[in-house]
C-alpha cells in the first residue's frame, strides 16, 4: 500500500533499543527564516567579502578562479531526502495520556494513562542540515512534525495506545509525516535552484565593480608619478577559510607590485577570429589549392587574410609570422595575441602544440587561437579529442563554450604565472586530401 508516492512497506525495524538516548533536541522545522531573504543575506555578505580585497590582489588574480572560488561560496546544494530508506530506529514502552480522548468518555477528573509505545522514525539524507530550519517560498500552515536533526539523517516520533491501535492508521500516519517533509524539501530546493541561479551574475557583477575600483585606485597613484618604497618583505594576501565539504583557497598570485599591461579588446578579438574563420569558406571553394599545401604556407593564406582587414604599423603589417607555423601580433615586442597552426595528427601531438602555445604568451589576459587542420574527414571524434585533452590540462581552468560543430573556448592559468589568465580559442579546419583530388581531377 501507498500514501502518496510513499510505499508502506518500506517502514522496517531496526534497533529496537528502548534505552536509546536522543542525540539532539528536537525542533520545529522551517522556522528560522524566509528562504528568498536569507539566501540574499548570504550574497550580500560574499559581496562584502569581495569589496574588502586588496587592490592588488584582485588585478593580480585570475578572473576565472575568483569566480570559481566565490559562487562556490555562494552555491548551495539542496537537501537530498532519501524518502523510500526511512525506518524504525527507536522503540520503547510510554505511558499515554488519554485524558481527553472524547473515545475514553470518563466522569473523573484525575488524568488517565494508558500503555503506549513510541517509535522514532528515521530519514537518511544528504545535504547542510542548517536549510531544515529555512522556510520555503510555500509551506503547510498545519506544520510539520518535530524533528531532531543528525548529521546525516533526521527524526520524528509517533506514539499511540496499545489498547487501540490500528496498523493502516498508523501507518498512514507515518507516510503523512514523511510526505509533508519531503513537499517542503522540494519546494526549498526550488527556492535553491533560483537562488543559485542568480549567484554566478551577481558574483561576476561584484568582481566586476571591485576590480574597477581598483584599477582606479591604483591608476591614481600611477599617475602621481612619486615613487613607492619597497617594502621589506614580498607582499602577502591572507587566505580564505575553508570550507566544509570541498575545501578551496582563495587563488594564489605574485608577489611583485602590480603594473597595468595592454589587453586585446574582447570586440577585437571576437572579430580576428571571425576573419580567421572565414578561410574555411576559402579552403571549400578551392580545395585543389590547399590539398599539398603545408602548415607553413597554409599560414601564409591567413595572414594574407588578416592584415587584410587591418592597417599595418611601421612594419607594414599588424599580424606577423614568428617561426614556421605562428601568426601574432607584438606590444612592446612582447606577444598579445597568439595563433598556433598545426595538423592534426594525433592527441599526444596536440597537446604538444598547446605546450608551444602556453610557452608564447608574455602579457595578462593574453587570447590566442589553436587552428588544427584536419584531413582525416573524422571531425567530429577529432573535435571531442581536442575537447577532452584541453579540459585534462593542468592548467584549464573552465571551458566557456564548446560548439560540437564551431569553435571552442578555454580559460588557462599556468602554475608558473600565477594570476595570469590565458584566453585560447580552437578552431578545427577539414582540409582536403588526395582521394579529394583524384575525386576533383576526375570532374575536371
């Protein structure tokens, strides 16, 4: 038999120990505050947190891992209540008070106790036992059994007269216990899911601003032109507490003084890729030209492209080639943006590129591209390759997206360069090969 989504026959003993101690006092659940309110107190009090850091240490510090770390602090994770698991922990012998049981009619005034039993009913769960005490958005106004709240299960009691118990009533009324519980954990983890939605923007919006301010700040000073007297000892930031669970650190930078480097505008960087992209459209409407072509001088054609679209400096061009299979662009003879052009040929050698990428870079925030050629006419197993060897890097920090059929993109942070974010875009272009030529000499 069932009672709601509940089965009836999953009630089963265990324990029967009538001296049973109660570890924790039992409590009226849902009581201890609205959850839209408390959970915005708790965004608010991270905020705080992230407008207390040190100038420094947030120029200094990797975005990405910022974020990580903080909408980690944010996040909360709903209570799991494994409702078909609950069972008899407890049973014991009690006195019941029937005094005023209109059933046990009675013309004396002296109180009246029968034999009784109570049983404590046991629910495992998962989860931070602090949320059983947040009301959700919605909730019974008849209320919800008392409950002692463990670790990782919680308990209610039931108690009833020896003399007149009735086992389906009984055990509807376990199942209504249960299932008013497990209605408000639902609703509760609905109110979560919108709080934790929320979380990721408010903490980026937060970063944000901090990081503004700070640049500000330190701007000024810049501007002054006085010089800073160095200190002693290196700088030093504290770290984070930890916390329960999955522990983490705040992210760890560099101690030297923080100096403003150039960036490669977001806008700019959307549009080379896009110019780069463009090529596929080149390679499909005249494979016979790109078919014996190495890498070398498969580069040759996106340079071609790209300056193209930009005015050179004293140079004559913007982009240049550095080595055999690089385009880049130089600030201060150092890289700032970085494009790797390589065929595929297997997961060990891509990995190799990208060790020759990571090994380019020079300035914060640097974004670059890894553009693989591929002749295998497999590009969807390749594309999930590169996909999976970016993401078990070392140094990968979050995917920002990953197209099946485009490109994908990559936050890296390299151990040696603590703080600096890496921006890498990969590209997979299918080239054409020689069956595509015999196949194109047989047309012609």
């Amino acid at each position: 038999m069932k009672y709601g989504n509940i089965a009836i026959a999953n009630i089963y003993c265990v324990n029967l120990n009538p001296t049973a101690g109660r570890e924790e006092p039992m409590i009226h659940p849902f009581r201890d505050g609205d959850a839209f309110p408390t959970f915005q107190k708790m965004i608010e009090k991270v905020v705080e947190e992230i407008q207390s850091l040190n100038n420094e240490y947030i120029l200094k510090a990797s975005q990405t891992e910022l974020e990580d770390f903080y909408v980690e602090k944010a996040i909360l994770t709903p209570i799991l209540l494994h409702t078909d698991k609950y069972c008899i922990e407890n049973q014991i012998s009690v006195p019941i008070d029937v005094s005023n049981n209109f059933q046990r009619f009675t013309m004396s005034a002296q109180k009246i106790t029968v034999s009784g039993t109570s049983l404590d009913i046991a629910i495992p769960y998962e989860g931070d036992s602090d949320l059983w005490k947040i009301r959700p958005s919605s909730y019974s106004v008849s209320g919800y059994p008392e409950i002692e709240i463990r670790e990782h299960e919680i308990v209610f009691n039931i108690r009833f007269a020896d003399d007149s118990v009735n086992t389906l009533d009984l055990k509807n009324r376990i199942n209504r216990h249960v299932l008013d519980l497990a209605c408000a954990i639902e609703t509760l983890k609905s109110d979560i899911e919108k709080h934790n939605k929320n979380v990721p923007n408010r903490i980026k919006d937060a970063l944000c601003c901090k990081r503004k301010q700070a640049e500000t700040a330190i701007g000024s000073v810049l501007a002054l032109g006085i010089p800073m007297k160095r200190r002693d000892q290196p700088l030093t930031f504290t770290v984070a507490t930890q916390r329960r669970k999955s522990p983490k650190c705040r992210p760890k930078v560099h101690t030297e003084v923080y100096k403003p480097e150039p960036t490669l505008d977001e806008e700019e960087y959307q549009y080379i890729l896009k110019v780069i992209r463009g090529m596929s459209l080149v390679i499909e409407r005249s494979p016979s030209s790109f078919i014996t072509l190495d890498e070398e001088a498969i580069r040759t054609h996106f340079l071609l492209q790209l300056n193209g679209h930009y005015e050179g400096n004293a140079s004559g061009e913007t982009f240049n080639a550095s080595g055999k299979t690089d385009i880049l662009i130089k600030v201060d003879n150092k890289n700032i943006f970085i494009a790797e052009c390589k065929f595929w040929d297997g997961v060990k050698k891509f990995n190799e590129a990208i060790d020759q990428l990571l090994g380019y870079l020079s300035w914060r925030d640097s974004k670059c591209a890894l553009l693989i050629f591929n002749r295998t006419k497999n590009s969807s197993s390749v594309r999930k390759k590169m996909h999976d060897a970016m993401e078990h890097r070392a140094e990968h920090r979050k995917t920002v997206s990953c197209n099946p059929d485009n490109d994908a993109r990559y936050v890296f942070v390299k151990e040696s360069d603590l703080g600096r974010e890496i921006i890498i875009t990969t590209q997979l272009y299918d080239m054409p090969n020689h069956l595509d030529l015999q196949q194109i000499n047989k047309a012609d």
